[in-house]
C-alpha cells in the first residue's frame, strides 16, 4: 500500500522517512527542544483558544494542532510528524530527479533538514501554516508523479490548515493546468506565455491585495524577528532569470509552482504585509533550496545540498531562532 502511496519501489526509503518523522515528534512532543511561542499561548489551551480563533480556513488546522488526548496534548506530535514525513518524501523526490540513491546521504540531508528554519519554527509555533505546508509538499510530490487524484486531495487538505491554504492551491492547480494547456508551444513560446502569466499574477494580487482587499489606512505589517525580506526577493527574481536558461523551470509543473510564486509573493511584500511575505517564503524556502541546485551535476548537488543545508541551519542558530521560535 504504502510503495503504491508514496509512488517510489524503494521501501527502505518509506520505512526511514516513517521511522525518522516517528522519532522526530516525540523528540519535539516531549519538549526536548522547547516549545513555541505560539503553543504555549496558545495551541496547549486546546479546544477552548479554537473556538475562540479558528473561523474558515484555519479551522481544521486549529483542530490537529490543538488535539488533545485525555488532556495531554498531541496536536504537535501530529503536526511534526506530518511536517517530517512530508520533507522527507519532497527531498526524497527530488533526489530521485538526480538519480541520487544513497540512503545514507538522505538520512543525513533530512535529519539537518527538520532541525532548520522551516521545520522547526512550524512544529509547535506556526503549526497551522506547518500543517499547510506540509500537505503543499506532498501535493509537490504528486504533481511530480502525476498522481492527481492524491494532488487533489493533499490541495484540499493544504486549503482548511491555514488562511495561506487557498494561496496554495491556487497555486498547485495553476501550475498544473498551464503545461497541460500549452504542451505542443515550443520552448520560447512556453517561456514568453509563462513570464507574461507571471506578471499577470503579480499585477492581479497587488490590484486585489490594494484595493479589494487590505483598507486604505493600512500601516505595513511589523517584521517579526529578522528581517528575510531582501533575501526572499532575491531568491525569488534569480529563480525568474534562471528560468529562461533552464528548460524544465517552464515546462514541469513542480518547478512551475516555485516559478509563479517567484512572481506573485514580491506583491504580498510591497503591499506592506511584511511578517506574511516572509512566512510564506519561509514555507517554501525547503523547495526553493531542493531547485536552485537541480541545474548542477549529480556529485556537485549533492555537495551543494550538504553545504547550503549546513548554512541554513546555522542561520537557524546564529539568528536565535531556537532561542526565539522554541521557548521552555
């Protein structure tokens, strides 16, 4: 069932990842690390805080994360779980594209993976947008299988976890029907129609975003903690330039996902909602870094994968984000 599931004939791959998400949340569940601000004002008060906050899109993301059984809490056990489980099968995809077997080398590229900025600040402080970006992941994970029943339904879960959920389906089903739709266009073709459908989005969100949506007297959102926002738009206009060198960034709908987005979150930021802007690129910071490498040579990925998941974690640590995110 499983091997049919995760669409991969490796088992050990399966039975590693289950295991590594299994010890994982305990290890967090337990307090090992502390828990987030957010769990402790919040998520371990239960039922009563989710009746209070949990309206539409969040609803079903404040149930998981607020789970309690006989009073003791197992909404992060869960949420970890799912947020390990579903890196590991994202990675593992992308490993696959590179024809990178080693299981060895997975173990060590996932275990420094969960203990990083995107997964260990969404284990049990934004579990709700962990929640979604998880169920996104493994949405990510179908699409490159196309296994669109399960696509379909992971979108719909990844739609009731959090209010980003319908940005992320968006997203998923855009990506999808794009190559779909313009799969007999030459290469040029693909690539102009995607840039003009990128800037269409990013001119649609800020339209929507500025004048439908966010009141006139809005003051910008307050950064958080560190402020990412020059790096993500970074990230985000170098992925657009590489695109027009690397063919499967416009014709395979993975990459497609991280390529509209590229456009689109840029008018999330000059709309002036900052600490939003720089959640959803942490949440997709995972695929971005998985991608930007794809271009390299098998044995140079994989030392890229070491060197930048070895950076990221010490960003995590140098920027207190353990200190900040997890607090006993």
């Amino acid at each position: 069932m499983f091997k049919n599931f995760f669409f991969d004939k490796s088992i050990p791959y399966i039975i590693t990842i289950f295991i590594c998400a299994t010890i994982f949340s305990f290890l967090v569940g337990s307090g090992l690390y502390g828990y987030g601000v957010d769990f402790n004002g919040g998520y371990s008060k239960g039922f009563e805080w989710n009746r209070v906050n949990a309206t539409g899109f969040d609803y079903w993301g404040y149930k998981i994360a607020t789970l309690k059984f006989f009073e003791y809490p197992v909404g992060v056990y869960i949420t970890t779980f799912i947020l390990t489980l579903s890196s590991g099968f994202l990675i593992k995809e992308f490993l696959k594209l590179k024809k990178i077997f080693s299981l060895s080398f997975f173990i060590v590229i996932l275990t420094i993976c969960v203990h990083t900025w995107p997964i260990i600040m969404s284990t049990s402080n934004a579990m709700r947008q962990g929640l979604t970006m998880s169920f996104f992941f493994l949405s990510l994970v179908c699409t490159l299988n196309k296994r669109y029943y399960w696509m379909a339904l992971f979108s719909t879960l990844s739609l009731v976890m959090h209010k980003s959920g319908p940005f992320f389906f968006s997203l998923i089903l855009i990506s999808n029907a794009v190559p779909k739709i313009f799969e007999y266009f030459q290469f040029k073709q693909k690539l102009l129609i995607n840039f003009l459908l990128g800037l269409l989005m990013f001119l649609f969100t800020l339209f929507v975003l500025k004048f439908l949506i966010l009141p006139t007297d809005m003051e910008p959102t307050r950064i958080i903690k560190n402020d990412f926002r020059l790096p993500f738009l970074i990230i985000a206009v170098v992925y657009i330039m590489l695109s027009f060198v690397f063919k499967s960034f416009n014709e395979n709908s993975l990459f497609l996902n991280l390529y509209y987005f590229s456009f689109i979150s840029p008018a999330i930021l000059f709309c002036g909602l900052n600490w939003q802007y720089e959640r959803l690129g942490m949440m997709m910071l995972i695929p971005y870094l998985m991608s930007y490498g794809i271009m390299l040579r098998k044995n140079f990925y994989k030392i890229y994968l070491v060197f930048m998941y070895l950076a990221l974690l010490f960003l995590t640590i140098i920027t207190d984000m353990y200190s900040y995110g997890l607090k006993h």
